[in-house]
C-alpha cells in the first residue's frame, strides 16, 4: 500500500541521511524543488547566473568538465555561493567505471570533484564496486551518490531489469546512495531522492534524443521530488523570471501531489 505523502518538513525531521535531511531543510525554507543545470561552458558566466538565479533553487548541477576556463578559484567561488543562497552543489558526472579508477576520478585530477561537489552521480553498470570505489573517497564527509536508474534520452537502455538492479543496489548502499536519476517513482521511501531531469514548460525534445516533459507531469505524474531544468531556463531571455516560473510551478505540483 502506498504511503501517506509527505510535506518537505517531515520529510527532513524522519530521514536518516543528514544530506538528504538538509536537502528537505532547504526546500521546505526556500518552496523550491528546482535542480539548475548550469550547462554553461564560462566560469564567470556560470557564477553570475547561480548568483542571480540562486534564491530560487535547492541544487546547483554542474558539468564541471564542459567549462573551457576551469580553475580551482571556480569551485571556491560557486561553494561560497552554495552558503550565501543555501543551495546544494550536484557535479554531473556520471561515474561508471571499476572502483579504483572512480575513485581518483572522484577525488584526483585537476577537478578533485570530491573536496566540492555535496552530491555525483553513477551509473550502476559496473555493479556495487562503482559506489564502494566513491564511497571510500567521501569517508568521513557529508557527501551523497545518487544512482542513474533510468534516462530522459530516447532509446535509453536503463529500463526494466537494469532499474531494478539500481534500486537494489542503492538499497544495499543506503549510507552513500541518497537517491536516483530517474523518470519514475522507483521506491516508497523519502530516504531515496527522485530527480527528473528532461523537463521543460512545454512537451517535446531535442535534435539529439532529449524528451521533455512539464514539472506537473514530473512531479504529479512520475512522482519527483526535484525537477532538473536547463535549457528551459538558461535558453530564455529572462532566465531569473524563468527559474521563479519553474519554482513556482513545481511547487504548485509538489503541494497538489500532498492531497492524494
Ligand atoms: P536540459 O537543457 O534541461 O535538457 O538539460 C538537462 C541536463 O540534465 C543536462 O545537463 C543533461 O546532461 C542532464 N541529464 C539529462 O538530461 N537526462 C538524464 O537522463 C541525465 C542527465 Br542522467
């Protein structure tokens, strides 16, 4: 039987994990269950936005690996942003290799993901050694993983059995694992974030096998818990009204999905 939903406040006072706890901390304060991709490929231009659009979001998702000018001056910066509006820091990486070598990717190289990224991702691919090789690069630390369960491309192959396996696994790793991305409610448990990427005000996609759909349909249709928008907002002229409008509605959606 499915449980009784739950409002963001409660939902922070009975999870065990402390990240995923400040996460519903944040979107309780801020009425905000929007994820930013700052897919920008400038330093300053990414800083700028995040500083203007910030009151209005939980996450901050960042491809770390797209910025031409990349620096560690960069990171300093965004992270003193995450304190200044309460946001969350989500490096897109999509780790999904054996343990070892997502480990020194996590922490090593010139990004040294883990000394400023709250929460990555995987693909469960590899099996469990993907999430045990993060896991003892954050030992210690308030990090998360979140697990890639299924995609917003057309084609993708993260389907039936293969999800199946991601919820298992998370399951298995609830100390790292705070959730997945994903298109659909996996599990009836508050202790795994749901987060959707692929959403735009209006249905449709890309030239490249992006499916959109609207936050009401993520959220009340698919069960989210954070919607991830880029482009239907960065790709506006007015992207500060644009991010209130995706606030806005899914907020709207997520006090709608509270009455059923
Ligand atoms: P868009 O501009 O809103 O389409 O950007 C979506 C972002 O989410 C982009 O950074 C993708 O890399 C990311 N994404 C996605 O679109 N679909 C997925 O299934 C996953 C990530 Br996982």
């Amino acid at each position: 039987q499915k449980k009784k939903p739950q409002t963001y406040k409660e939902r922070a006072s009975t999870c065990t994990n402390p990240l995923v706890q400040q996460l519903y901390k944040i979107m309780n304060l801020k009425k905000s269950n929007l994820a930013l991709s700052v897919d920008l490929q400038n330093s300053q231009q990414i800083l700028q936005t995040v500083d203007k659009l910030g009151p209005h979001l939980c996450i901050v998702k960042t491809h770390v690996d797209i910025i031409e000018d990349f620096s560690p001056q960069f990171t300093t910066s965004l992270r003193d942003l995450a304190a200044k509006h309460n946001f969350l820091i989500f490096e897109d990486r999509k780790f999904g290799d054996i343990g070892k070598t997502v480990k020194s990717q996590y922490e090593g190289g010139i990004y040294k993901i883990s000394s400023w990224a709250d929460i990555v991702n995987a693909h469960p691919v590899p099996g469990d050694g993907v999430i045990k090789g993060l896991k003892e690069a954050a030992t210690g630390t308030n990090k998360g993983c979140l697990l890639v369960a299924e995609m917003s491309s057309a084609g993708s192959l993260a389907k039936s059995d293969y999800t199946k396996g991601a919820i298992k696994m998370a399951e298995d790793h609830k100390d790292f694992v705070i959730g997945f991305i994903c298109q659909s409610r996996l599990i009836d448990d508050y202790n795994f974030v749901h987060m959707t990427p692929g959403v735009k005000l209006s249905e449709g996609g890309d030239s490249l096998g992006q499916q959109y759909k609207t936050p009401e349909e993520a959220i009340l249709k698919r069960g989210a818990d954070v919607i991830i928008v880029g482009s239907g907002i960065l790709a506006t002229d007015d992207p500060v009204q644009a991010a209130i409008q995706y606030k806005e509605a899914g907020y709207k959606a997520y006090e709608e999905s509270l009455k059923n």
